[in-house]
C-alpha cells in the first residue's frame, strides 16, 4: 500500500471514529451560580464564598464542584461583569432537590452567600 493510500485510510477511519456517537452512562446536573459582590473584587469574600463552596461538598448527591472567576473577553456577548461563580455537579435532578433543602446548603447561603452579594444568577442544567 502506497503512503498516500495509507494516509487516506488513517484519515477515514479517523473520520469514522470520530463521527460515531459518544456512550454515556449516566446524565447529571450543574447546579451554576454566578454571583455579583457587595463590594466587588473583595478578596476576602471571594474566598469566604470559595471556602463555603468546598463545604457544600458533604452534601450527599454531590459529585464535583468548582469555584471560578471571570475570563476578562473582549468579545461583546461575553458577560465577565460577575466577581465569582460556583458550579456544583449532582448525581440527578433528586439530587439537586435534596441539596436545595439540605441544612448545610441553607446554612451556606444564610450565613456566607447572602450576606455578601448584590445580585446572584442561577442555572439548573441537565447533563446528558
């Protein structure tokens, strides 16, 4: 076989490969909150609400979370104007409802969250 011929058949079965559709075994659910600061760009209440985040962890359903600020964009459809966002991965959508009332979820958002921002924004996303 030709190297041309060998590249067009590595090149269609990378083809192939890459078209066949992915198998996933379970969905889950981002729980996103996007959070705007009393006092923007305050260093001790980002890490307040990154230390509260990492608490949120012991919540049973709870399968990942990450804290993250913005990527400064250029692009216009880009909103970088939040101070920090968390997204908490759960296992399923019964899950999220038991988070939503779970003691230490109320007692995080009383205690550190709402005492600390001027506007929050919240996505509930299924994963499939």
């Amino acid at each position: 076989m030709s190297t041309r011929h060998l590249l067009l058949a590595l090149a269609l079965l990378l083809t192939t490969a890459c078209s066949l559709p992915v198998q996933r075994s379970s969905t889950h659910v981002d729980h996103l909150v996007i959070c705007w600061l009393k006092q923007p760009g305050n260093a001790a209440d980002l890490e307040a609400i990154h230390a509260s985040a990492e608490r949120l962890r012991a919540i049973p359903g709870v399968v990942d979370i990450v804290v993250s600020t913005p990527l400064a964009s250029e692009r216009a459809v880009v909103d970088a104007s939040f101070d920090i966002a968390v997204r908490v991965v759960l296992r399923d959508s019964a899950s999220l409802d038991y988070y939503q009332t779970h003691p230490i979820h109320l007692r995080e958002a009383a205690e550190i969250l709402r005492p600390r921002v001027s506007k929050v924004l919240i996505y509930d996303l299924q994963i499939r």
